[in-house]
C-alpha cells in the first residue's frame, strides 16, 4: 500500500481544503420574522430620517433645541439620534411631516440637513444621503425666454426636476425651481443653451440660501479649508521648485467659485430660530405658488453645460 505523501508535498490549494476541514462550520439558519416581531412604536408612522452633511458633525444637543424653536408651526415632535450623525424625527401627523419635507432645504448653522423618508426594515447606513432639494436661480435669459418650457429643460441639466406646479416659478427677470441636486457632484455655475438660430446664449445659476460649499472643488459639505481634493495638490508640491513655478501652482489652486454663487431666497420672512449673533440657527429656502404662465413658442433648444 502506498503510503501518503507527506504535507508539504501536497499542493497548495488541497492543504487549505485540509485545514478548511478543521474548521467548524457557523450555522447559517435565517432566523424568520412575523410584522407582530417589528416595534409596535406609532412614532415610525409618521418618520423621516436626517443627515447633517458635514464631514465635522456640530453638537446634536445644540441642533435639537435650535429645531425645537424654529418649528413651531407644527406639533410637538421628538428626535432621536440613530447614529452619530444621523438622526430619526417623528411627527403627530402626515401634514407635519409634509409642512417640513416640502419646506426642505433645511441647514443648521450653515450644514445641510439631508431629509430621507424613513422605510421600514431598513438600517440607516442603508440610507444614501446623497441628494437634496435646493432652489435653483436662472438669470440673463431673454424675457421671451422666461418660460416655464425652458427653465425645465435648464433645471434636467443641472438635476432631478421635482414635479409639482409650486417648484417652478417665473419672475421678471429669472426663472427658479426647485430641482433635486446630487450632492457627489460639483455644483454646476453656468449653462450654455445653444438656439435654433445658431447663437450660443450663456446662463448664470444661482443657488438660493446654499448651505457651506467649497469655493475650490464646488461640493457642497465642507469648506476651502477642509477641502479634501485640494489639500492634497497642496502636499504634492514639491519644496524645491522655483518660485515662478509655485506662484503658477498657488494661482490654480486659488479658489474657481464666488461666493455670488450662493443667493438670497426670492419670497421674503423666511423661518429661523431665534438667535443671538453667536448662537446656531436653522434656516430655510422659501416656496410660494406656482406661476400660470404660458408655454413657449420658440422650438425647444438645444442645452449644452459648459466646463466648470
């Protein structure tokens, strides 16, 4: 009989099967749960759960207390940290939770809170956060172009439209709606439409009540300072260039938004907790009613985003 050949003869991958073999193996039974194993807690019928976009999370004490004095205008509510960071909010009722969902964006001392609708079964690391509602300013249009038909066409380049006749408004000298901006990307500062008669026409954005954003990468959650992408450029330049070169390298890293970028809400009275000049608040882009104008006649053009 011939006999085993020893260990280290073996081929590899057979001596890993051999220890895999000494192993015990955990059980892997999915446990099944019944909707009657679930909370029976009422306060997730009427939930949202938020987010401060910060990569520095401020006091969520001080963010309670500054929400309990600024939301007045609905029922008492409760809030309830789930995780550092993020937080659950739970309301009386349906039109609560609506009154603060359709007056989002929301920011505390400058940092925006993210709203996401609370799904059941769901962990909050589950959630994405990578999205919010911000109204958005088109200037420099032409005032036969102030549409309702062209500012929805400028609003699906630079994000989501939210469909409802109130998120889109025509002013004498602008169109604004809201649109659901992703947060992972740069805000975008012009538009380039390109017209049926060949002509290119540029369009400012502006962005109302925009929470803290960095004037170099355009993100918003962080400022200049903090700004991840261009702290590194700065630790990759090297000691021992001339001084013509670090003076052309400093120049580009000099900051490529404006402040200008971020406006004013249109409609005025907006909603912020009482405050003294050293103490946090909580604001809000206003909203109003939809305008009833008419559609375009012009043929629908072409929408071109330029470089940032």
């Amino acid at each position: 009989m011939a006999s085993q050949e020893p260990p280290h003869c073996m081929k590899i991958q057979d001596l890993i099967n051999d220890f895999r073999g000494l192993l015990a193996t955990p059980s892997s039974l999915a446990i099944k749960l019944d909707s009657e194993d679930l909370v029976q807690d009422e306060s997730f019928n009427f939930c949202l759960v938020a987010k401060l976009h910060a990569d520095i999370i401020p006091s969520i004490k001080g963010l309670v207390a500054v929400l309990r004095r600024a939301w007045t205008f609905i029922a008492p509510f409760e809030i309830r940290e789930a995780k550092h960071g993020i937080f659950l909010l739970s309301f009386k009722s349906n039109d609560d939770l609506l009154a603060i969902w359709d007056a989002s964006p929301w920011c505390y001392n400058g940092t925006l809170i993210i709203l996401e609708r609370f799904r059941s079964c769901t962990p909050v690391e589950r959630y994405m956060f990578n999205s919010a509602p911000l109204w958005v300013q088109f200037h420099e249009l032409p005032p036969d172009m102030l549409t309702p038909n062209i500012a929805s066409k400028l609003a699906s380049k630079v994000g989501e439209v939210i469909p409802t006749a109130s998120n889109l408004m025509i002013r004498a000298s602008f169109a604004r709606v809201r649109i659901l901006i992703d947060l992972r990307l740069p805000l975008k500062k012009t538009l380039t439409i390109q017209m049926f008669n060949g002509k290119d026409l540029e369009v400012r954005l502006a962005y109302e009540r925009l929470p803290q954003f960095c004037l170099f990468c355009g993100l918003i959650g962080h400022d200049m300072e903090h700004c991840k992408t261009r702290n590194s450029m700065l630790d990759r330049i090297p000691t021992d260039i001339s001084k013509i070169d670090r003076t052309a390298l400093e120049e580009f890293l000099q900051p490529r938004y404006q402040a200008s970028l971020s406006a004013a809400s249109w409609t005025s009275g907006s909603v912020e907790a009482p405050a003294t000049p050293s103490s946090p608040r909580v604001v809000r882009g206003n909203f109003g009613k939809s305008h009833q104008g008419i559609s375009s006649r012009l043929e629908g053009p072409k929408i071109l985003l330029t470089e940032i």
